[in-house]
C-alpha cells in the first residue's frame, strides 16, 4: 500500500483524546475513590465500652453515658432513687410486675438476637421474590488498544472502517466510549418457586420463634421477679427471727442479774442469736443473687438495687391453671410458639429438598441489551445498536445428586430432631405438673406445721416466763418455730413458682 493511500485512510479517523485527558480519568478516580471509602468501623474496644460503660466515678456507676441517654428506654419506674452524694449507696429503684415485663421485652438483648434473626429471614424471603424480577444492568467503560483485531472490530463498530483502495492493515491506536443498557429474565428456573417457598416458611418460622422467645423471657421475668420477692420474705423472716431470738436474750439477762438464770443459758442464747444473725446473712446473700438474676433479664447494671411493689394479687396475671395433666398437655400442645416454629422449619427443610430435586431441569432466561458507542450519552442512530436473544441451558452437574441426598440426609436429621423435640416437651410438662401437685402438698404441710410451731413456743415461752421450762426446752421450740417460718414462706415461693414453670411448659405467658 502506497503512502498516499494510507493517509487517505488516516484522514478519516477523527483525532482521539489523549488517554491521560483529566476529562476521563478525573471521574474514574472518583469513583474509585467514593467506592473504596467505607462507613464508620468502631475500635473492637469500643464496642466494650459501648456495652459496658466504664463510670468516671462511683457516683456515675450504673448510669449510661450521655452518648446513650436517648437510646435507652423510657419506662423507668418513679420509685425512690437512693444516691448518697459520694456514690456509695446504688440507686434503688421500685418496680412493678408489669414495669418489671416491660422492660424485658425492650432491653433484654436475646430479644434483639431474634428480631436480627426475623429481620435476615424476611431479607431472604426478598431476595427469594427478587429472583423473578428482571436484572438491569448500566455500564460505561472506555477502551484504548493498537492490536490490529480489537481495533478493526471498533472500527466496524463505530462505522468508520472502510475497506476500499484506502484499506490499511495497522490502523494503529483505536480508543472506544461505550454505553450499554442491558436487561436480563430468567423465565424459568428449576427450584425457584421451592425455594420461594422455603424462605417464606422460613421467614414465618423466624417470625414464631421471636415471640416464643419473648414468651419465654416474660415467663424467666415473672419467675425471677417471684424469686426475688420470696428471697425479700426469707429475709425479713430471718431478721424476724433474730428479733425474737435477741427479745429473749435480753429477758434472760435480765434473769441472771435477779438470780434466776444460769450463765450458761444466757451463753446458749447468744451462740442461738449468733445462728440467727448468720441465716440473716445467708438470706441477705440469696436476695442479692434473685436481684441479680432480675437485673440480667432486665438488662440493668448490676448496681442497681430492686424494691418490688405491688401486692400479692398483683403479681401474675396468667390464665386459668389445668385441672389435669391431660389438659396441660393439650394447652402445650396448642399453645407452644417454639413448637409451631419447629414445625414451620420443618415444612422450609421439605421445600428446600423439593428445590434441590428440581435442579435436574432445564432453564430458560431471555436477555435485552442496547449499546451506544461514543462519548456523548445522546443516542445517535449511526452508533446505537442493540441485541435481544432467549436460550435455553440444561446443566449436567455432577454433584447435582450429592446435594440432593444431603438435603434429604438433613431432612431426616430435622424431623428426628424435632420428634425429640416433641417428646422432651411432653416431658417437661408432666415433670411441672408434677411439681405443682407437690408443692401444694408441701405448702399445706408446712402451713400445718408453721401453726403447731408457733403455738409450741408461745407456750414454751410463756411457761419459761413463768420458771416452768428449761431454756434449752426454749430453745428447742425456738428452733422449731424459726424453720417452720421458713418453710412455710419457701413453701408458698415453690408454689407461686410451679405454677410460672407449667404456664412456662404450657406456652409461657400469653
């Protein structure tokens, strides 16, 4: 080819712009720039400190930080609030059984873990739906090459090769705009409709699961806040009995100093006030472990101290007890979300399966797409072209079966789970009913034996008043009387308590 000729050709090939232009790669980097940049990433220990906020001083200790003032729930209780100016009391606060619950249900973070779960179920059940919408994509890339090929097929592109007398071989540096529009369907996909399905069951068992979890911490808070309550008792019962038992001390030192009591019976009711002041301390020690138990699920600092109010015909408002275990066993059956949960996992498991023996078909997809070449995004007839197509793909996977009898293996694996599930259910609901019928019997004997205790040292102490009981037969019906106290009040807290745990096994409560 003479030179002449080549430059004819050249002649028509509009001037490019020089690839380093600022008017090209000024946006690239842009973008580049905006897509590498994240959002905020806390320290790992701040997250530590988010949780757990460290107090600046006793005074600030089991107060949220400023920061998390807004985000903490509104519903605390106007009780007192004991806060000595150095910080050494913690704040007091009194709560209600229905304060008490409220607070669960906002601040216990299990409750979160299964809203997250809800929420990442129904984002899979969207996704699911998703997949039989169109996919439209938006591109724009820019090319620049001297290989001959991808040179000449721009060229065609952009309708500016000519192949008459003026033809040449190496046209040298070819750059390319290009923006394209594309849209792709799949019109059939083999499991998709199960796999649809699936999510929904899925997404409903997530839904279920949620407020079975939140069942079950109302009916840990209505046990925990009894709990509490009944350790308030055995401590107000122990310092009672201190009481009574210090009463007495005092009386029999009077005595000796008229003559009429031996040291060693005064000696013997100190070391009995000394028991006394021990079991006080034992129960001050139960109380605070039943307070803390009531923090945790109220998701308080553990500085804070607990008055309970209300009365007792307050403190559960529950449905009607069984009269038997038949009927207990039919609430359960009914009324168990995590039961109906498991249930609903078990229908997704089978569609899954359905899902993945489906695979074995074919799948149709249909496809649109238009490009435009040039710098301008304005659509010109010369440089817009288009393509739009339908085919049909059938796949010979070979580890198609292996994932199908995984998914059968782990059916199988579910639904001997969940018979399980169903038998350690009819379990605990016979061992509740089991200790409820126990603990009115043991409420009506320790009742009995509180009132011939009581009666005893009313005697006893009227007769050693008198000279006419020993101090050691005073102390045997002392005794007497401060553990049927004691069992009498732990009693009626077992009962109150049984009776939580059957609601609990018959579905919590509603």
């Amino acid at each position: 080819m003479n030179p002449d000729s080549r430059r004819v050709f050249k002649s028509r090939i509009p001037p490019r712009r020089a690839v380093g232009s600022p008017s090209l790669w000024i946006p690239a980097v842009s973008v580049l720039v905006l897509g590498c940049a994240g959002g905020k990433v806390r320290r790992a220990g701040a997250w530590i400190e988010r949780a757990w906020p460290q107090p600046a001083n006793k005074a600030e200790e089991g107060r949220l930080p400023e920061t998390e003032q807004d985000s903490r729930p509104r519903n605390l209780p106007r009780g007192s609030r004991k806060d000595s100016g150095a910080g050494d009391e913690p704040i007091s606060e009194t709560w209600s059984l229905d304060q008490v619950l409220t607070r669960i249900k906002e601040a216990n973070p299990r409750l979160s873990i299964a809203e997250a779960n809800l929420e990442a179920a129904r984002a899979a059940l969207d996704e699911a739906k998703a997949a039989y919408r169109p996919i439209l994509s938006l591109s724009r890339s820019y090319l620049v090459t001297d290989e001959p090929g991808t040179a000449f097929g721009l060229l065609l592109n952009q309708q500016r090769l000519s192949l008459g007398p003026s033809f040449d071989a190496t046209p040298g540096t070819i750059d390319n705009h290009r923006t394209e529009a594309r849209v792709d369907w799949t019109l059939f996909a083999p499991g998709r409709l199960d796999r649809k399905r699936a999510a929904g069951a899925a997404a409903r068992a997530a839904e279920i699961a949620r407020r079975a979890a939140e069942h079950r911490l109302l009916n840990a808070g209505v046990q925990a806040w009894l709990g509490l309550k009944a350790a308030d008792a055995l401590h107000r019962a122990s310092l009672d009995n201190a009481r009574i038992v210090g009463e007495r001390l005092a009386e029999l030192r009077k005595r000796r100093e008229l003559g009429a009591a031996l040291e060693a019976d005064v000696l013997r009711m100190e070391a009995r006030l000394a028991l006394s002041r021990r079991d006080v301390e034992a129960a001050k020690l139960v109380r605070n472990k039943a307070e803390a138990a009531l923090d945790h699920l109220m998701g308080l600092p553990s500085t804070t101290r607990i008055d309970l109010g209300g009365t007792a015909a307050e403190e559960v408002r529950r449905s009607a007890l069984p009269e038997t275990l038949e009927e207990a066993l039919a609430r359960a059956r009914r009324t168990r979300l995590d039961l109906r949960a498991r249930a609903w996992l078990l229908r997704s498991r089978e569609f899954e399966v359905a899902g993945a023996e489906a695979t074995r078909k074919p799948v149709l997809s249909a496809f649109g797409a238009v490009d435009l070449d040039g710098e301008d995004f304005g659509i010109d007839s010369d440089l817009t072209s288009y393509q739009a197509g339908i085919f049909l793909s059938w796949t010979l996977d070979p580890g198609r079966e292996a994932r199908i009898r995984r998914a059968k293996s782990g059916l199988r694996k579910d639904l001997a789970a969940f018979r399980a599930f169903v038998l350690d259910l009819s379990k605990e609901v016979r061992q509740a009913w089991d200790a409820l019928e126990l603990a009115r019997r043991n409420l009506e004997l320790a009742r009995k034996g509180e009132r011939a205790a009581v009666e005893a040292w009313r005697i006893v102490s009227k007769a050693h008043g008198a000279g006419a009981a020993t101090t050691t037969d005073l102390l045997a019906a002392e005794r007497s009387r401060s553990a049927a106290v004691l069992r009498r009040t732990a009693a009626e807290t077992a009962l109150s308590i049984a009776e939580i745990r059957l609601l609990g096994s018959m579905g919590g409560i509603q």
